[in-house]
C-alpha cells in the first residue's frame, strides 16, 4: 500500500464521518421541529414521525450488524438482503415498534449511531476507503437513508410533501447493487 493510499482512505473515512454526522444532525433538527400530534399520527404516507424514528433506527441496527461482520472478515448478511423484500420488512419493522413510546424510539436512534460509530472506530481506514468498500458502501447508504428521510420530513414541514422527485434511498438496494458491483 502506498502513502497515497493511505492518506485517501483516510480522506475517505473522515468524508462519510462528517457527511454521516452532518445528515443525522439535520435528521434530529427535523425530528425535533415537528409538532407533537405528529408523533402518532400519520405525518408521511401511512408513517406518523414515531413509525419513521423506529425504521431509521431498525434499519440503523442491521448496518451495525454488517459493520461488525466486516470487521469479522465475513461477507455482511445485508448484502443478500434482496431489496424487494423491503416494503415488507419496513412494514413488519414498524409494526413491532407501534407499541413503544416515541422518546424511547428516539433514545434508540441516538444510541444506535453511538454503536455505529463505536463499531466504525475499529475499522481500519481501508476498509472503509478503499474503492469499493463494504464498510464504506454501509456508511453511505446509511447517510443516504438518513438524508432521504430528512428531506421528506422537511418537505412535509414546508407544506411541500411529495414536491420533491427523488429515488428512494434503501440500505438493502445500495447494498445489493455494491455487492453485485463486487461480484463482477
């Protein structure tokens, strides 16, 4: 490995640690603008913001899993997680966690991106910067997924739900496409 390799993975690493915190960051301010009855209510689609803090944070635990796996030299579970199986696994996801109070939804978010970090710190800078990989791919998808529910809680916020086109940001598809990326 040359210095300059390692010098851009380290670029690397420290670009998705500030863009990941940046996104959840304005996930949180988001959260926190919204009013109380939008906590159980429907807010986006069929989704109250309570049903949207527990899948950020569902699916924020299965990257946690795929992060210790590639730390474990193994190939993360979630990168044969087929993404037609999404809308029912957000569904059956959500629907565990209607029971729980939102605060505690909230507490779990928030210490969900601690475990995160906490896993990603164990990382070597390569193997979360280098070309293609795994641990890198996990952390974009997952600034990605963070993002894409920011914008769609701004966008409801600003009377502008549905105003803005854009694909869907799923963990399971980036995933699954980085693997294929890989396979090849």
């Amino acid at each position: 490995m040359t210095d300059d390799e390692t010098t851009g993975y380290a670029d690397e690493r420290r670009r998705l640690m500030v863009v990941l915190e940046r996104e959840r960051n304005q996930l949180i301010r988001n959260i926190e603008t919204c009013r109380i009855r939008d906590i159980d209510r429907p807010f986006i689609g069929d989704w109250s913001l309570k049903d949207i803090v527990g899948h950020i944070s569902s699916w924020e635990a299965e990257v946690v899993v795929s992060i210790r796996q590639v730390r474990d030299g193994q190939s993360p579970d979630l990168l044969r997680f087929a993404p037609s199986r999404v809308p029912e696994w957000n569904a059956d996801h959500v629907e565990r966690k209607r029971s729980l109070h939102f605060w505690d939804l909230f507490q779990q978010l928030q210490a969900g991106r601690k475990r995160l970090l906490e896993e990603v710190a164990q990382l070597t800078d390569e193997q979360i910067g280098a070309d293609g990989a795994v641990a890198g791919l996990l952390l974009q998808a997952t600034l990605d997924h963070d993002r894409h529910h920011w914008h769609d809680i701004a966008a409801k916020l600003a009377g502008m739900a549905g105003a803005r086109a854009a694909e869907r940001a799923s963990i399971p598809a980036e995933t699954a496409a980085a693997s294929e990326e890989r396979a090849n």
